[in-house]
C-alpha cells in the first residue's frame, strides 16, 4: 500500500533503532535530569520537530533526486550503504562506554521556547540524521515509488512517531533509566550489537540494491 514493502518489519527495525542510546537520548537525559520532567518533554518535542524536518527534506529531496540523476541516486546509495556499514561495524565493537551524568541545580524559571529551539537545532543541525534516512528509508519502498514523497513522508513519520513515544518515556523516567544504563551496562551492550548486526545487513542490502 502507498508503494512501501514490509511495513511491520520496518516498525520493528525503527523501534529497535530508537531503543539504541545516542546523541538524542544523551541529550534529553540531560535536560530532564537537570532541569526536571518538564523541560524533558518540551526537548522531545524539539528532537521530534528536527526529525520531523529531516523527514520531509528526505522526502522532497530524495524523491527529486532518484527522479532525474542515475549518478546522484547510486551517489547516495553507496555513501549511505558505507555510513551505515561504518556505524553497524562501530556499535559491534563499541564498549558501550557512554555514561550520563547526574548533577543538582536549583529551580530555577525555564525558559521552554529555548529549550524546545535547542532540541529542534540538535537535531537538525547533525548531518548523520538526515543521511540516516535517505539511506533507511528507500528499502521499505518499492523502486516503481522512489519518485513519489508520500511513501517517504509516511515511513519518516512512523519512525518519528515512534521515537517520540520513546522519548517521552525517558523523560518521564528519566533518573531511574539513567541510574540502570549506569549500573548494568549489559542492556546497552546487548542494544548495541544487536542493532551493529541490523546495520550491516542494510547497509549491504542498500549496496546490492538497484534503481
């Protein structure tokens, strides 16, 4: 339906792919530590607004690209097989050796517009992001559709939608799920290789693929 391929299997891939800590879910630990629950939320709703950006240029940029340049389309292919070999390869041989760092601060008045800016620039501002999905998402799309953005717009906002449920639950629970990535770190390891493995299969996947 709507020219995507394996629709359940790529919401198991992009909850898995959510669940694996990273620069995000650093950061929204941080701010709902620091700064309370509350500021937790509005940080996701900014990271959720910079993926949902990152969304819809994948899908108006991509879907013109693969259009009209055989060169730019095999360009990005191969770039995003290579991107993510290389992250596959480093989550299996990473220690796992982010930690997240507890502090106290006195209450203090937010201001929430900035915080929900920050996490909108957070995101948006990191180019691995918007590679990340021009190379996950065309997979779970059939090559007859590759020139039209409703697919694209409708996987980007599943796993949008995903990771925002996700994220709200770290900021909810922020302090307790910091306390357990610190102290066993054997559910990050296990979160680490089993998404390393995910990764390269795509990664090859991606690179086998044609137009």
């Amino acid at each position: 339906m709507f020219g995507i391929l394996n629709f359940s299997t790529f919401i198991l891939a992009g909850i898995l792919l959510n669940l694996t800590p990273g620069a995000d879910t650093m950061y929204i630990l941080g701010r709902s530590i620091s700064q309370g629950k509350k500021s937790g939320i509005v940080s996701v709703l900014g990271i959720s607004s910079g993926a949902l950006l990152h969304c819809i240029f994948a899908a108006l940029g991509l879907s013109l690209v693969l259009a009209k340049s055989a060169i730019a389309f095999n360009t990005v292919k191969y770039v995003g097989a290579a991107y993510l070999l290389y992250l596959g390869i480093k989550s299996l041989v990473s220690k796992s050796s982010q930690k997240v760092t507890i502090t106290e601060k006195n209450k203090v008045v937010q201001n929430y517009l900035k915080i929900y800016l920050s996490g909108v620039m957070t995101n948006l501002l990191n180019p691995k992001v918007a590679l990340f999905f021009l190379a996950f998402l065309p997979q779970f799309i059939d090559p007859n559709y590759t020139t039209n953005a409703l697919p694209f717009l409708i996987l980007g906002l599943t796993f949008v939608a995903t990771g925002t449920i996700w994220c709200l639950l770290l900021a909810l629970f922020s302090v307790k799920l910091a306390n357990k990535i610190k102290s066993n770190n054997k559910i990050q390891i296990w979160l680490d290789k089993s998404t390393g493995i995910l990764f390269i299969f795509l990664g090859i996947r991606l690179a086998l693929s044609k137009k």
